[in-house]
C-alpha cells in the first residue's frame, strides 16, 4: 500500500500525525509563513498602522495585546515611559516588554503554536478569566465586508476571549489583509469599535463598516 508507507515515513519525520482515518499536521507546523518572514511583509504599512494606534493607548492604560506581526509593531511603537499593563499571548510582545521596565505585564499560558509565537489554547482562555483591559489591539489573516478571518481554528477561542475580555476592540490591519482570504471565520465587522489600517478601503468594506459603525484610522506616512 504505497499511500499507507507513504503516510508512516511522514509520521516518522515529524510532518505529519496519523489518526484514524487519514492524517493530520501536528500543532506548531501549520504550513504559514513563520513570524520573522511575516514580520518582514509591509513593515512600513505595518509601521504606519502602529503609530497612529499608539493615540488609543493611554499612558497608564490596561491593554491586551493579541499575537500578530502588526500588533507587535504596535508593542515596538510605545514610549519608554509607557507605564501601563499589558496583557498577551504572544511570545515576541512579552520579550520585547522587557525593554519597557514602567509597564506591568501579564503573560497568558497555554500551547505554543511555533509558526506565529503564540500561546493559545483553553488554558490560554482560562488565564483571561477575571482580567479586563480598557481595549485589545487584534489582528486577523484577513477581513472584509463579511467579518474577520483567520487561518486556523486554533486561534480562534484566545481570539474571541481577548475581545470578550475588553472594552474596546481595535483591530490593525493593512491593506493586503483585504485582498487576501483565510479559512476560518471569526467574527463580523460590527465586533470591531476601530479598524485602524494603512490605506483607503475597498469600497464594499468601507461601507460595510461605515454601517457596522467601525470608526476607520489611516495611519500616515513618518514625517
């Protein structure tokens, strides 16, 4: 049977789980681009996106922080003096918090899933419970006039937490992210209180925020 023998060498290389039935990719190796390649993907855009956010940010407020190369631009943008709490999943935001010695941090536990450096997970979701931030900064694989979507259902329970977790939910997002398209659906425009982004809106997404009362931000260009 060479799709059996096929199947048992991938096992035995680590690319795959067999389960009954078929196979599976094992967690951690969900064939996206890794963070660091991610990162590199309109870093201006995401530059842009980050510093017109940081205006949401209060010098002592409580923020979540969801895991996402755009959100961890964000991060990157807060003033030294930044003296709030910041409450994440996401490995890349608690290193660099370390060079942001005012600010109180809470890391949230869970399973790590290698490829975007998060920690998610039902204990992930568990550890929110009984935290509140005055706003989480979300990012997603994809949006448009129909809701926000992301790559693996993984994700989506510590996605859906963080905002349930929050007052306000702010979501960055450049414009690649409304050509492109994910899988997993995880929840309408009208969830969203910002939409801060790099560019115009396509038409269709423009005025389906504008009707879900989304309040857009385009962040400029560094002087």
């Amino acid at each position: 049977m060479t799709v059996r023998r096929d199947l048992k060498q991938l096992a035995e290389a680590g690319e795959l789980r067999v389960v009954h039935g078929g196979a599976s990719l094992p967690h951690g190796t969900l064939r996206t681009a890794d963070f660091s390649s991610r990162a590199q993907h309109e870093r201006e855009a995401k530059r842009r996106i980050a510093r017109q956010a940081t205006e949401l940010v209060r010098p002592a407020a409580t923020i979540a922080v969801d895991a996402g190369t755009t959100v961890f631009e964000l991060v990157a943008a807060l003033p030294d003096t930044f003296r709030g709490c910041v409450i994440t999943h996401s490995v890349p935001v608690l290193q660099h918090m370390l060079h942001l010695p005012a600010a109180r941090v809470i890391g949230l536990g869970g399973e790590l899933l290698a490829d975007s450096q998060a920690l998610v997970g039902a204990l992930t979701v568990q550890a929110l419970t009984g935290l509140r931030a005055e706003v989480v900064f979300l990012g997603v694989a994809a949006v448009n006039e129909r809701g926000l979507y992301v790559a693996t259902d993984l994700e989506r329970p510590t996605k859906l937490a963080l905002m349930e977790a929050a007052d306000r939910v702010v979501l960055l997002a450049d414009h690649s992210k409304f050509s492109g398209s994910a899988p997993v659906r995880l929840a309408p425009l009208d969830a969203v209180d910002v939409l801060v982004t790099d560019a115009v809106l396509p038409a269709p997404a423009a005025e389906a925020a504008e009707r879900a009362g989304v309040a857009v931000r385009i962040g400029e260009p560094a002087p």
